[in-house]
C-alpha cells in the first residue's frame, strides 16, 4: 500500500468517525404544554368575590385581644 493510499483511508476513517454517530445524537425539545383554561367564568364589571384572609393564621387577631399578628 503506498502512503497516498493510507493517508486516503485514515482521512476516510476520520470523516466516517465523526459523520456517522452525528444521526444519534440528535438533539430535541419537548413539544410546548398546552394553554392553561380558566377555571371560573370572568366576572361582571362591577362584581367582587371575597377571598378571605390571605396571609395570617387564619383566626382574626380580636379573638385574640391583641391589635395585629
């Protein structure tokens, strides 16, 4: 074999080595989550909803006789 032909088997060998796995690891998202629904309908204008107490222990703070938490 002369050198040439070598130099031409490595170089093929080389490109091969680094093509060919390139097919497996190809690389992908997951597919977008789909929009959120509302769970209740809008409401009108005008129209209020009480939450409650938000932050606290859940117990208003006269029971207790003291100003605030």
């Amino acid at each position: 074999m002369s050198t040439a032909h070598t130099r031409l088997i490595a170089r093929c060998s080389l490109a091969l080595a680094l093509i060919a796995p390139q097919g497996v690891w190809l690389a992908h998202a997951d597919p977008p989550a789909p929009a959120p629904e509302p769970i209740v309908q809008p409401l009108a204008p005008g129209q209020v909803v009480r939450i409650g107490p938000t932050a606290g222990t859940g117990t208003p703070t006269g029971d207790y006789g003291i100003g605030a938490t």
